[in-house]
C-alpha cells in the first residue's frame, strides 16, 4: 500500500509529462549544435579560433611585455636581447581541445529532463570561460618567461608548469560546470513527514 | 585520425574517472569530519569499549543475517552482535543449511535477543534477497506484535562473517534520528584478515582506501551505496518499496539503494563505525565474487530510465547515480584495453618523453613529472591507504599502491568475464565459501547454556 501511492505520486502529472515530450526535440537539436559547434571549433574553425586565443594572449601580456599577434601566433620580445619570437597556438595547445569533456557532459545534460537547458548552456559557458582564461594564462607564461628568462624559461614554463596548469584547468572547470549543472533542482521535495505518519498509523 | 579519436576518448575517460573518484574522495573527508570523525586513521578513532547504555535514541534495531551452512562464522557473528550492539534484535536466515548452523543459532535463543527464521527447499537456496524478504515478513509480524513505529524500526543486514565496531548501531541511530529523509545507512568494511596475505592487502586497500571516501563523500548527495554487509534501512522506506525490497538482482543491496533514491529517500554513510569482513584468500574463489559484483553492479544499469524519469530524485543525486552505474561500463571495460594500447606504445617507442636537448636535472624533473602523471591515481590511494590504515608503514602502503598496476588486471579479468556472463544471460551464483574463524562448537554452546539440543 504504502508502496504503490509513492510510486504513483512519483510518476509525472500528464501535463508535465506532455511538457516534457515536446521539449525533446529542442534537446536534441541543443546537443547536435552544440556537438557540432564543438567540431567546428577543432577543425573547420580552429585556425580562427586559434588566431582569436593568440589575440588574446597578446591582450593579456600587453601591459608586461611588448607583443603582437598575427594569424594563430603571438609575439614576444626577449627582454635581455630584444630579440623578438613568435609562439605559435597550436592544435594541441588550444583550449578547444580541453572543453571536449566540458562539452562531452553539457550534450548528455541537454538529453535529460532533469537539466534545465539554460542552466546547462550556463554552465558550460561558466566552465569554457574558465578553460579559456586559464589556458590563455598558462600560454602567457610561457611568453612571459621567454620575456624575463630567455630560451631555458621554454622547457620548465611549457612543459612542466603548463602540463600541470593544463590538467588542473580541466579538472576545475569540469567541477565548477557540474556544480552549476545541478544547481537549479526541478525535483519535487518530499517532507516524508507524511510518510511517517502514514507508517506509524 | 584514428589517433585523434584515440585520444579524445581516452581523455575523456581520465578526466571522467579523476572528477568522480578524487571529487568524491575530497568531499568524503570534508564529510566525515562534520560527522566529528577524521578519516585518517579512522580505526583508532573509534571507541572499542561498548557502552552498555548505549541510547539508540528511540529506535528500534533489528539485524538480519542470512546464513546457509555457515557453521564456521555464525556462532562468533552472533555473539559479536550481541556484546556489541546492545538493544539490537538478531534475526538469523537459515536459507536450507545442512549443516550445524540451525543448532548453533538455537543455542543462543535464551539470550531473548536472537531469533531464527527458517527456510526449506524449494524455496531456499534462491538467492540473498529472496532469504532477506522472508526475513523481513517475520520482522514486520514482530514489529505489529510490539506495536512499533514503522518509521523507527531500522533493519540492518549482516553477513554471516560481518563484525560490527563497538556501537555501530549507536551511529547508524544518529543520522536516522536526525534526518527523516534518510533511508538507508552504509557503514564502512573493512577487511579483517588482511595482513595474512597479499591477495587479502588488496581487497582492504580496495574497501578501506578511496572507497570508503568515495562513500562518506556521497552523503554530501544522499547517494551512499548500499552494501550486502554493514547496511542500514527504515523500516518505512522498505515499506515503500514494495513487500520484497530485496529483488534477486546479483547485486540486490545496489539495487535496494536505487530503489530507494527513485523514491526520494536519502542514503548517507556512518563514520562512526565499520564492519569487518573475511577477505577471500583463493585467487579463483576471489575472481568468481567480484565477477559477480561486476555482473550485478553492470546490469543495474537497466534501472537508468526509472532514475531518469523520478521526480523526488534530485539532480545532483540522479548525476552521481549514473556516474556510479556507468563506471564499469566508461571506465574499468575501456581502461583494460586502452592500457594495453599505452604499454605497447611504450614498449615499442610510440610514446616517449622527449628529453633531447635538456640539460641533466631538467631530464630527472621531466622524468619526475611523467611518472607523477602517469602513476597519480595510485600516488594519490596509497596515501589515502597509508593515511587511514594504522598497520602498514608508508613504504608499504606506497609499495603496495603500485603494485595496484598489475593487480588492476584481476579487475579487468573479472569485468571482462561479467560482460561475457551479461551477454550469455547466465545470471546464477554459488555463494563464496567462508574461511575458518571463530568456530564455536555445538557441544560447548549447549553446556555453556546449560541446556541439551538435539545434535
């Protein structure tokens, strides 16, 4: 007894039910442009996505060093040389390749009634904002130890520090979109105040 | 382009694995320490005396241990119960033994405080949760009988080998009390013959390490996973369930859990106790138990819809849940094949680490790192092991985590052979075989009560 009324107050009412058959579609087109967005950025569009993340590291490093950026490249100028170099943002080193997780989750999310699509576009943003500034700093650095230090900075900037930055990147903005991805519940709250009751006669 | 995809995937399935077992594992601690224990060295932190007055804060406890033919542990789990979990009823499901386990259990009925409940073929022998629900029929016949509260009548499920700490029930009773949302409670396992083997090291580093975390850490969601030893519901959330709770998946005491989530009710972990169990010290026997845990936690996956389509299940809980189901599917099955394809790499030199033109300490860092990346999962278990174990010293506790390598192929057989098993729809199981504790004999049971059973 106590059984079946639970399981039959758990079962949507038919409106809600309606509500949520017709919303599916828009699910399905939400993750296959986002999927597809995705793509594009990784192949059709990578070069200017690149040459905008060169840009913006040239923003970034702007007040500390003299810089530039044309094409996916950015500029640095030694500081005990003037010699001037040219970092390259490459497939590999683009934050489009670190949000495939990010976006991996944010396709399944949109395909669940328990998500709100808003709050999952709003939480991939907020994590693909994270990725991207992270990344742009981690390429800064390098620019900017080549600034101060010269060649040797390259090695210890480009590969130990920005392995590890690379890393913690995806991990912290992979948490902080699955803590924004669950903060607007659409679940009904039970009190079990009423269960209780019921129980105990 | 096949490299590519390659890779995606298996970043995919890293990032996955790390979020989940190291997200849990540091939520596990922040948790444990608002339930006033730290999880370092969690076993010295529990108090060992019992105390006899021990206020289950109105609740009324019943403790179901299903036993068949188990004449080797039943005698000390009882007794065990008994002298530690004061006020606690014990109710023993004979499920068909042939053995001495009826008399053993029979010695005990003059205490007042452990009942037998016994099952005859054809319906004995048919599985843990069916032996459970009978079980349950005669817990809820006495719960009429003493007119107790339905909503404060906890049910917990020992196995036959299980050894609760001292007042287990006394912290499962805290958050059952506090919180009447909660339906069901998990206390952590441990296992007890450990130091006697390697085999028996792994199983505890298993239990004790990051999954005991992980499970704390899943309270801060409700989502605690029910466990065939040392789990704790309310007698009204079984209730609601259905009148067999217990269904006669391999994994019955996961799939209790769920059941009790799509319902809404919270599931949360006890750091105020553990229970104890025998490792299985036969390689074989060992690969047949977790091939089945496999089997049974992989076919859970079925019950995805009805976690989808819940309303009262929130959705930070409905997120873990499925990550909890799908990680035999995402990330044991996939790993086993794609560290195979890293070591061939190696091996043949696909995958170096460049060190050309890098001067003599930048090799040994470069060296460092690879190594720290590469071995991090295991890294980070051993301290967890080491931080929460008192027995072993770092070194080992370190040794012993990489050695977690090799040892992670025992999981890959067992998954592989689950996977096999799901797919050839061979869904039966003998239980594991109990090794030789505490063995009370029949004889000396009978005279100590000072009454003659019938042998």
């Amino acid at each position: 007894m106590a059984g079946e009324r639970a399981r039959r107050s758990n079962r949507r009412p038919p409106d809600r039910a309606l509500a949520s058959v017709a919303s599916y579609p828009f699910r399905v087109v939400a993750c296959l442009l986002l999927v597809g967005g995705a793509g594009a950025a990784l192949t059709v569009c990578s070069v200017a996505y690149r040459g905008f993340e060169a840009r913006l590291v040239s923003l970034l490093i702007g007040p500390l060093t003299e810089t530039g950026h044309s094409g996916t490249a950015f500029r640095v100028v030694g500081d005990a040389d003037d010699q001037a170099i040219w970092f390259t943002v490459t497939p590999e080193c683009t934050s489009a390749l670190l949000i495939v997780p990010l976006v991996a989750f944010a396709a399944w999310a949109l395909l669940q009634h328990k998500f709100a699509i808003g709050v999952v576009l709003i939480a991939l943003a907020a994590g693909f904002g994270i990725v991207l500034l992270l990344n742009t700093a981690r390429m800064g650095l390098v620019g900017l130890g080549w600034h101060q230090f010269g060649g040797v900075s390259y090695w210890t900037t480009h590969s130990l520090i920005g392995t590890v930055i690379s890393l913690c990147t995806v991990f912290v903005a992979l948490v902080i979109q699955l803590r924004l991805s669950v903060w607007r519940d659409r679940a009904v709250r039970r009190t079990f105040d009423d269960v209780c009751e019921v129980a105990d006669g | 382009m096949a490299d590519v995809v390659f890779s995606i995937v298996t970043t995919l399935i890293i990032v996955f694995g790390i979020t989940y077992m190291i997200g849990f594992s540091v939520v596990g601690i922040v948790q444990s320490r608002k339930q006033g224990v730290r999880m370092s060295k969690q076993e010295l932190q529990i108090d060992d005396v019992v105390d006899d007055d021990a206020d289950l804060l109105g609740l009324a406890f019943y403790v179901l241990i299903p036993a068949m033919n188990e004449e080797r542990v039943i005698g000390g789990t009882i007794q065990a119960v008994l002298d530690g979990q004061p006020g606690v009823t014990v109710v023993v499901v004979d499920d068909g033994s042939d053995d001495r386990t009826p008399l053993i259990v029979d010695s005990f009925a003059g205490t007042g405080r452990v009942l037998r409940h016994t099952r005859v073929k054809p319906e004995a022998q048919r599985g843990k949760g069916q032996a459970l629900n009978d079980a349950l029929r005669m817990v809820r016949a006495d719960v009429e009988r003493r007119r107790l509260r339905r909503s404060r009548v906890i049910i917990g499920v020992l196995d036959a080998d299980g050894r609760m700490t001292a007042n287990a029930t006394t912290a499962v009773a805290r958050h059952f009390a506090a919180d009447r949302s909660i339906g069901g409670v998990q206390l952590g396992v441990r296992i007890r013959n450990h130091a006697d083997s390697l085999t028996l090291m792994f199983q505890d580093m298993s239990f004790w390490g990051i999954c005991a975390l992980m499970q704390i850490g899943r309270t801060a969601v409700g989502s605690t996973a029910m466990g065939g030893n040392g789990q704790f519901t309310r007698l009204s959330a079984l209730d609601e369930v259905g009148d067999q709770p217990w269904s006669d998946s391999l994994t019955e005491d996961l799939d209790l859990g769920l059941s009790l989530s799509i319902l809404g009710w919270r599931s949360v972990g006890a750091a105020g106790g553990y229970v104890t169990q025998q490792g299985v010290n036969s390689f074989r026997r060992l690969v047949r138990q977790h091939t089945r845990w496999f089997q049974g936690h992989m076919m859970c996956i079925a019950r995805f819809p009805e976690l989808a389509r819940s309303r009262y299940l929130p959705t930070a809980r409905f997120l873990e849940l499925t990550s909890y189901l799908l990680v035999p599917w995402v990330l044991v099955l996939p790993w086993s094949i794609i560290q195979q394809y890293i070591l061939f790499q190696l091996a043949t030199g696909g995958l170096d680490v460049r060190t050309e033109g890098l001067a003599a300490w930048q090799r040994v860092v470069m060296w460092l790192l690879w190594y720290v990346v590469s071995f991090a999962p295991q890294l980070y278990w051993g301290v967890v092991y080491f931080r929460r174990t008192s027995t072993y010293s770092f070194g080992r506790a370190m040794l012993m985590a990489h050695l977690m390598l090799p040892w992670s192929y025992f999981g890959f057989i067992c998954v592989w052979r689950a996977l096999f098993r799901i797919v050839l729809h061979r869904n039966g199981w003998a239980k594991t075989t109990r090794e030789v504790e505490d063995d009370i004999e029949v004889a000396e049971a009978i005279e100590v009560e000072g009454r003659q059973y019938a042998s």
